[in-house]
C-alpha cells in the first residue's frame, strides 16, 4: 500500500500536531484515525478502484485524510482548490471525473457523482499495475492547461527517506506540485504544516510569528511584496530558519534584500516542474541565484542552453498533448540556463525571451535593474511585436510611493538609457496601480497569462 509507511509514521507521532487549520490544531492520531475512516469506507461503498476522483479543497485535515485514502483504493486523484474555479469546468472534462469529494468551510466532505466514465490509456495503465494517480494541471500561460498524470507510487518514493522535522507554512497551493512536496515533506517527517485562509504578507507574518514556523517556501514575487510591503517589521519572525523561494527567476536585487534583511535565516532555491517533480537543491549562498539541482532518482543536463531533466518521479504523459519527452526519456523543461560546474543559473523561460532585431533580452535582467530604481515597488517586464524590430521591451511598474507619472517615466527610462544596451532599453513604461499576479503569486508577462 503506498502510504503506509506515512500511516506508519502517524502512528509513532501520536499527539504532536500535524495540521494547523483555522487556528484549529489536528494532532497526528486524529489524522490517521480519519484516513483509517476514509480507507473503510472507500472499501465498503460504491467507488471502484481506479476511479477517477475529483478533490476540491485544499490542506485541511479531511482533504489530506481523503487524498492519502483515495491514493490506497488506487484511484486516481485530481486536486482542486479556489484558485482555479474559472477553470474548475475545464478541468473537471480533461480529467474524465467520475466522482467528486467537496470539503466545505467546516471541513465536512459532500460526495457528488459526475458525468465522466474515467476513460483513457493512461488510466488503463495506471489501473494494469494497480496504482493510484494524480493530475495536476499547468498553469496555461503558454495556451491551454495541459492535465498531468503521475503514477503516485513513483511519485511518493522519495519520502520514505526520513530528513528533517521543521514546522512549515503551507504557502504554496493544495493542486500545485511544489504544494504537494510540502505536504509530503511535512508528513514524511513528522513535522506541522501550518495552513493559510489568506496569503497577504501580513497574514503571512501573523502565522509565522504565532506558531513560530521554520520554513517558509513561496515564491520569488512574493518575498518582493513581503519586503516592500514592510510585514516582517510588525511581527516576530526570529523563528525563522529556512526561507525557500521558486516557481519563477528570483531576481538579484530581491534575494540581496532577503539575505540582508533575515541574516540568520538560509535562502534556498527550489526547482521543479508539474512533469517531473521537486527536485533536490543547494544554493551556492543565501544570496547566489547559483544553484545544484538533482538528488536520488534525478539526472540534469543542458542542451542548447536549455535545462533538460530525467526523473524517476516523472508522469506518465498529458491526457490532453503529446509527449513532451526525448527518445531518450529526458524532458525538455524550457527554461534557459547557464552552467558553471556542477551549478546552474536559471534565466528563465525560453518563450520569455523578447527578440529586438535579432538581440534576446532575457525580461528578469532588465527588471532587476528597475527594480534597484527609487520609488519602484514591483516591475514586470514583456515583449510587444513591432513592425520594424520583431519586439520592443515594454515595463509595468508600479510605485512605493505617489510620483507624477510623467517624471517617473522620463527618470526610469534616462536611468535604463545610461546603464543598458540599448535594444534593453524600455520602450514603453506604464505606471499601474498594482502588477498583475497569478493564484499562485507568479507575475504575468503574456496576453495568454490573462486568460
């Protein structure tokens, strides 16, 4: 059974605290005496094995409950939250849903049929090997999310290895690959996951400082708001010892900032991809964007600039796109790096990059010098096709502090003018009361992102 040496573990645990949510703490026992509850009655009640099962929630203790027992009936698991309801319709027709399982405000599972039949060969060969399965959906900004499927068997192997018992901010969402290698981490050793209702600095901080959480992962964009809002001054984070940062290019003017900022705490980069999995990290120093990726089960290499990775937590395809893989089993990632050694600099995606009359201009290297400019919060950097160049480099801004627009325009520009190349060089600046961010706190560089 692939969660029993967690069901294991719970049982060691007893009564530490596994589960924060809504300031309400659910200790290890009860986690396991509710997924022994939900094991029963998937195995006397009317779900097959394999059926494909909708789980719309997010780290509550039922949902954890009901995701670890839907993964021991062998069904295959696709995890929804909030964030995704515009899209919830969609996703629900990709996967072929046969059943949905609804937590409520008060954690209370509703049990609702829906009209698929669970149909595809993916599934029939999950089900041949008597597996369970989860879809995680990408986050579309390239055209139409495309429905990942992972053999949860592989996906889990890398957890039976015992590491480290921190108590961990449950920042990064319940239906996001990085969200579920925090939940597996946390329960593989026995730690507390903190779970957030609202992802605002501020309640951030507040979380942090009331049970006094050791790691903190979220994204590169969101320390920016955590450091411009000012939320670390009004609330203790002294208990603080790893802040983990990923799912986009962190740039180096906000990591110089953090490692200034939370001198005692380590910084570390994470990389994965929904395809392949969390991969093992190593920062050079808190504050390198220089990074060692692989770990057990992970090989790395670059191919014409690009990061390629082969795993053996990789899914098993998409139920909606072809293979993305190579014959040779290594899936290409589309993110550009560089190598130095056994180290990698990410630069970001390959179809981010703005092409000005034959010149790339990778977006994060001029945000990361606007975002050194006085007054500016945040910057988002895109292309905007143009007759004569192909491109021209546009920047979103918004500011700290009120500024006549105009001014701020002419400033940032002359500063771009005197320390760029000029094809880097803003050719249109717009002043925006706030920089658009994705559910998953990720700034939107395309019109595709918007969708």
């Amino acid at each position: 059974m692939p969660v029993e040496f967690l069901l294991n573990r719970f049982e060691e645990a007893g009564d530490r605290p596994a589960i924060v949510w809504k300031d309400r703490i659910c200790n290890y026992r009860t986690l396991l005496e509710r997924t022994r509850y939900w094991q029963e009655w998937l195995e006397r009640g009317d779900i097959d094995r394999g059926t494909v099962t909708v789980l719309e929630g997010d780290f509550s203790p039922e949902a954890v409950a009901l995701l670890l027992a839907l993964t021991s009936h062998e069904c295959v698991i696709v995890p929804m939250t909030t964030a995704v309801e515009l899209k919830k319709k969609e996703f629900i027709e990709t996967a072929d849903g046969e059943v949905s399982f609804v937590l409520d405000q008060e954690d209370r599972a509703e049990i609702r049929k829906l009209p698929g039949s669970g149909q595809h060969e993916l599934y029939d060969e999950l089900r041949d090997r008597g597996h369970a399965g989860l879809v995680l959906f990408s986050s579309g900004t390239t055209g139409k999310s495309k429905a990942i499927l992972h053999d949860m068997v592989r996906l889990l192997k890398k957890y039976h290895v015992e590491r480290h018992d921190f108590t961990t901010l449950a920042f990064l969402l319940f239906d996001h690959i990085a969200g579920m290698d925090t939940l597996f981490y946390c329960l593989s050793n026995r730690s507390c996951l903190v779970t957030l209702q609202d992802r605002s600095p501020d309640a951030v901080c507040r979380a942090i400082e009331k049970y006094r959480v050791e790691v903190l992962p979220v994204s590169a964009t969101f320390l920016n708001l955590l450091i411009y809002s000012e939320a670390y001054k009004r609330h203790d984070l002294s208990s603080l010892k790893y802040i983990a940062y990923g799912s986009e290019v962190m740039l180096q003017s906000t990591l110089d900032r953090c490692a200034e900022l939370f001198p005692g705490v380590t910084i570390l980069q994470k990389y994965g991809t929904t395809e392949v999995g969390t991969l093992r990290s190593k920062s050079r120093s808190s504050d390198s964007l220089w990074v060692k990726l692989g770990g057990e089960g992970f090989e790395t290499r670059v191919v014409d600039g690009m990061l390629q990775i082969k795993a053996h937590s990789a899914m098993m395809g998409y139920l909606n796109a072809p293979s993305p893989f190579t014959e040779d089993g290594w899936f290409i990632t589309g993110d550009t790096v560089e190598q130095d050694g056994e180290y990698y600099r990410i630069h970001g995606r390959a179809c981010d990059i703005i092409n000005v009359g034959g010149e790339k201009v990778f977006p994060t290297e001029v945000e990361d010098f606007i975002q050194t400019l006085e007054n500016v919060a945040e910057v988002v950097v895109y292309g905007e096709p143009n007759p004569i160049t192909g491109n021209i480099v546009c920047a979103d801004i918004s500011l700290a502090a009120h500024e006549d627009a105009t001014e701020c325009i002419r400033r940032i520009k002359r500063a771009c003018a005197a320390n760029m190349q000029p094809w880097k060089v803003p050719v249109k600046v717009n002043i925006v009361d706030r920089i658009q961010l994705s559910e998953r706190f990720k700034k939107m560089r395309r019109p595709d992102d918007y969708a």
